[in-house]
C-alpha cells in the first residue's frame, strides 16, 4: 500500500491559515457511546495508519468521545507537530468554552489545536447565546489555545446573528455536503462573507443514500478516471473549494481515496452531478434538529 505521491491541496482560510483539503474523521464510525477513559486500539492504529498514508488534517471532537485516541496516535506518528492540521468541536460545555478547550487540548496532549468549532448551533434560545459563544471562541483565539476558530451545522440565520457582534469573522462552517445536500443558499452566504465550507458525509450519495439519481453518472466518470465513486464525491468537492471529510477504518479504502488528489473533474461533470444531485433531497445527520425539508 502506497503512500500518497500527489500532494493533497490546501485551502486557504481568511486568517491567513492554511487546511489540508482532505480530512480524516474521528467520528462516526468511531464515536463511543461508553466509557471514554477505556481506549479504543483500533481507532488509534486507524489514525496511525491514515497519518502514514498523508491524512495530516485529523477531525476531532469532545463528543465523540475520541480525543485521547487522537492525541495518543498523533504522539505515536512522530509527525512534527506544525505539520499536521487538528480540529475540535465544543457542544457538551459549551457553557464554558474556556475550560473546554483546556479539557480537549489535554485530552489531545496538544499545547493547541489549528482549528476549533462550536459543533451545532442548536445549543442556542436566542441570538445572544451564539454570539455569547462565538466571544468566547474569539477569545479561544486570542490566548493561542486554538489557531483558526469556525462553526459546523449553522445555517445562514445563525450565522448572521453571530456576525453582527462577531469582531472575527468564522474561518469555516463544517456542515453535511454531498450532491444530494448542496445547501446552495448556504453556501452563497459563505461565499459572500469569506467563510470557508467544509463537507461532512461526503460520500453519502454513493454510500448510505444510494441508490439514486447521480449513480449512472458516477459510473461514467469511475471508468473515465478509473476511481471509485468515492474519490469521485471527495473530489467534487474539492473542485468546489470545498474542504472533505471522510473516514475508514479499512486501510485499503484510506489509500484509495486519496487518489482523490491525481485528477480534477471538468467544469461540465461538477455541474451535472450538481444537477442530477439536486433531484434527491437525503440529510443523514441531526435529522432531530433541522427541519425535514429544510435545504438551505
Ligand atoms: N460536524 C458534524 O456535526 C459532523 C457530523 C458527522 C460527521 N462529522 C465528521 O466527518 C467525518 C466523516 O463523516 P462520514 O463518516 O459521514 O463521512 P463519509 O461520507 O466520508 O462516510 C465515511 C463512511 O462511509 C463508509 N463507506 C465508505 N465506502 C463505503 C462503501 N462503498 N459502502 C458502504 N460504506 C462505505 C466508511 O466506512 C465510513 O464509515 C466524521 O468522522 C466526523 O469527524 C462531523
Ligand atoms: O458530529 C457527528 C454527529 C453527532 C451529532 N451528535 C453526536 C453525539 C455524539 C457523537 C456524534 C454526534
């Protein structure tokens, strides 16, 4: 299994700082419902094996449960720290932001983190508790706990509220994307305000919501690429300037999606998955909290 030859893009982040286009996820499939003191092995040989492979930009978050995994295979890959791009996420105490972090960044055995989000908005009653939040994530920021501050799962109402006492605008918004969740009106908010959009559940199309619409299309362009559908979705997003994250606790599928880096699609192939995408509407996760048909 080879390492990767074709270096995995970056994207640059209106601070200044710079992420791995391809992200590696440590929840999901890896999340635990249980003890979080009790190791999961398998995990941290996975992250030890998908920072091998070049996956430097590692997703984290407290309530996975799965922090002190990530922090133990970070130690264990001997990669120089500057070198790898780590994220995590704020829900469970979210009333106290400051020592969140401290409790992550323990966690991690990590000095900070390159990235760090508040998970959900949903945490909020009022405009006041996100833009309470995101002062606190400013201040996050300021003391140097974490490199580069954004959000996941907010949608343009709760972006707005939190923009109009933000002193620092989001770097990122991590939400779902793939072509059967495009967001469009979302994604027009980033782009008009600067913030980056990074995609969760990229393969959901081609995995947990197929079958479906773009599937015959996917097929052309795995012969044409000689890729799988999977490095297919990644790349889509990619070509959109869209940061991916995926996962696989499968080392062969770790390797092969990072084919997604030796080959770009046309502007006509992004378009028509774009489209025959828009024809299925599929939301995999928070299904509790967002509205069933909300698109946006
Ligand atoms: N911010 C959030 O609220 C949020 C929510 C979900 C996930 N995330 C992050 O994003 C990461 C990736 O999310 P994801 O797992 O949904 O991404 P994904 O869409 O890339 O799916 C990866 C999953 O699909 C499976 N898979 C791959 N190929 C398959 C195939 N051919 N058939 C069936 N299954 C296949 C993999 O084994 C893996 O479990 C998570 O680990 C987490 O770090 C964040
Ligand atoms: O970000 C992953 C999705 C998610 C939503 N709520 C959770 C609770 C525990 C673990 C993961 C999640």
């Amino acid at each position: 299994m080879a390492n990767i030859d074709t270096p995995i893009p970056a994207l640059k982040l209106n601070d200044g700082n710079s992420i791995p286009m391809l992200g590696y996820g440590t929840g999901t499939a890896w999340y635990k419902s249980g003890d979080e003191d009790k190791i999961d092995e398998k995990l941290v040989e996975s992250i030890q094996t998908a920072i091998k492979l070049g996956y430097y930009h590692l997703d984290g978050a407290e309530v996975y449960k799965t922090e002190p995994e990530l922090g133990m295979a970070i130690k264990k890959s001997g990669v120089a720290r500057e070198k790898l791009f780590v994220t995590t996420k704020v829900i469970t105490n979210i009333a106290d932001i400051q020592n969140a972090i401290k409790t992550s960044l323990k966690k991690l055995q990590l000095d900070y983190v390159d990235l760090y989000l508040i998970h959900a908005p949903f945490f909020a009653k009022t405009d006041s508790d996100l833009q309470r939040a995101w002062a606190e994530m400013e201040a996050v920021q300021s003391s140097g706990l974490a490199k580069s501050i954004g959000v996941s799962n907010y949608l343009p109402q709760h972006l707005e509220a939190t923009l109009k006492t933000a002193k620092v605008v989001p770097a990122i918004n991590q939400i779902e994307f793939h072509p059967y969740l495009q967001h469009p009106p979302l994604l027009a908010f980033h782009k008009q305000h600067g913030i980056a959009t990074a995609a969760y559940g990229p393969l959901s199309a081609v995995t947990k919501a197929a079958p479906g619409p773009v599937d015959d299309f996917m097929k052309a362009l795995e012969k044409k690429y000689a890729v799988s559908a999977a490095e297919i979705s990644l790349r889509w997003c990619i070509d959109q300037d869209i940061v991916a994250i995926t996962t696989s606790g499968k080392e062969q599928r770790l390797s092969d999606y990072l084919r997604c880096a030796t080959f770009k699609l046309t502007p006509t192939e992004i378009k028509t998955i774009k489209e025959k995408g828009e024809q299925k509407h599929y939301r995999g996760f928070w299904t509790n909290k967002f509205d069933a048909n909300d698109r946006s």
